[in-house]
C-alpha cells in the first residue's frame, strides 16, 4: 500500500494511536537572538511552529495540519544568539531549529547604537537607538517584529526596541522597550510560556525594558548594567545592554517537543539530549541539545 494509501487508511480507521505511521503534535522554537551592546534593542524570539489543537503558532498562526510520522527524521534545536561584548556593536542571530519538515527561523539580532534597524528572524530584534530605528521583520506563521526605539537620546532619555515575540511586537523605546509577549502552550502537560523578545537597553536615566516568557530584560542606564540572558529551551531574546556597559544578553536556546501514541518507539541518534514523560496516552519526548545538525530520531 502506497503512503498515502496508508495515511488516509490510518485517518479513516482512527488507528494512528495504534500502528504505524504514528499521530504527532509538535512544539517546535528556534533559537532567540542575542542583544546589542550600548543603548539598543533586545534579540528577537525564535522563530514558533506548533500543530497542536486549540493552539496557536507565532506571528498570529494558527495550529499547523496534523502529522503522522514512522521513519527516520533529523532533529535539531538552535542556539541561542551571542550578545555583543563591545560596545556599540550588534548580537548574533539566533539558529534554526529541525524536526523533520517543520523548520524555524532564528530569532533577528539587534545592531549597532547607531541609525541601527533589527534584523528579520522567527521574530525581529528591536531598533537601536537615534532616528527611531526600525524593527526588523518576523517570519509569517513564526513570529513579529521588533519595536521602533526611541528618537533620540538627547536629555538624557532613550531606550531601544523591544524584541519582537511570537505572541506580539516588541514595544516602542519611547514606550517601554519592553519584549513582545510569548505563546503558551500545554503540550508537555502544563501551561509554559515560550519565546518572548529581549527588552531594550536603556540611556539615562530610564530603566531598560521588561521582558517574559524567556527573553531577557534589557540593562538598565542606572549602573550601566547588562543585558539579561534569554533563558535556555524558551528561544527567548537576550536583553539589550544601558548605556556604555557590556555584555548584552545572549539568546535563549530553542527546543523540539513532540508526541507520539505510547505504542511508538523513538530511537535518538549520539548527539541528542531529551526526555520523555508519559501524559494520558502519550508520551511527550523534549529534546534540550543536539551536538550538530545532523542528529536523527527514528520513529517506529
């Protein structure tokens, strides 16, 4: 029987639970983008696929189509973005993340302090600051785009961009700065909030932007404090840095999260790091790291 004889069969019978190919839902967050250094906007969100009923993807999507899997697959999880260590100089962007043929983009870095757009990405990093710096652009179905920073930095006032989120822009500098909101989904059992964007980095004497769902705040003028750290597994954006201080904040890495019937068995590759619960009649496998891009999961 041809595969796709095979799926329709599984669809109209109703025993994907059962046999092979097996039904999957999947969370799927690339990494997040590192900030900038010196007064810009915080690292754009990974870039958000999910398929999971009732759920959203980000950028505004919706649930992507259901999937049955038996076969090998590779599996990567993206590093986060690196925050800039000098000043006025941009974060890195965050790295794509795998699962079969779902495919997210990294998070867009912040650039320079300076007339400084944020990159495109799974969501975009926020402007630096001066001349209200653009943005950049989220990926359709993945992500939003950063915020605009604030005009200027004249009377000691500003602050960068708010990275964008899979749930939401990031805020304007001449607002908060603040990091766009995340998506929550309960695909390992509970309510988690993944892949916000990073704060913006503050001048004088304005404090940097918030950030949640896994970005990091942007540094405050006060001090000259650093970016925060995106948070590991959220795809969360790292925090632009206050004026004059270093390091901005790194991207928080991606993750894959799947289902399969516990009737299914799936065997990892070397270089994969992951763990798996049963929740109801499915067992959830989260995979954390992958040594290169090449790592594989065989499902049968």
């Amino acid at each position: 029987m041809a595969n796709s004889s095979i799926r329709d069969f599984a669809k109209t019978n109703r025993i994907s639970n059962i046999f092979p190919p097996y039904a999957c839902r999947y969370l799927v967050i690339a990494g997040g983008g590192g900030g900038g250094a010196s007064i810009t906007g915080g690292g754009g969100a990974g870039g958000y696929r999910s398929n999971v009923v009732g759920e959203n993807s980000g950028g505004g999507g919706v649930a992507q189509p259901s999937m049955l899997l038996s076969g090998t697959y590779t599996v990567t999880v993206g590093a986060g973005g690196a925050g800039a260590t000098v000043n006025d100089t941009p974060g890195n962007d965050g790295f794509a993340s795998v699962f079969g043929e779902i495919s997210c983009v990294g998070g867009g870095r912040t650039t320079n302090g300076v007339n400084s757009p944020g990159s495109a990405g799974g969501s975009g990093g926020g402007g630096g600051i001066r001349n209200t710096a653009a943005g950049g652009a989220g990926t359709v179905g993945e992500g939003f785009a950063g915020g605009v920073a604030l005009s200027g930095n004249t009377g000691g006032t500003g602050r960068g961009g708010g990275g964008g989120g899979a749930g939401s822009v990031g805020a304007t500098g001449n607002a908060s700065g603040n990091g766009g909101s995340g998506v929550t989904s309960s695909i390992t059992g509970s309510a988690v909030a993944r892949a916000g964007g990073g704060g913006g980095g503050a001048y004088s004497p304005t404090t940097g932007g918030s950030a949640s769902a896994g970005g990091g705040a942007g540094g405050s003028a006060s001090g000259s404090t650093a970016g925060v750290n995106g948070t590991a597994n959220t795809g969360g954006g790292g925090g632009g840095s206050g004026v004059d201080a270093v390091p901005a904040g790194n991207g928080g890495s991606g993750v894959v999260i799947f289902t399969l019937p516990t009737a299914a068995t799936a065997t990892f590759s070397a270089g994969v790091t992951q763990t798996s619960a049963v929740v109801g009649s499915n067992r959830v496998y989260t995979v954390t790291a992958t040594s290169t891009t090449s790592e594989t999961v065989t499902i049968s």
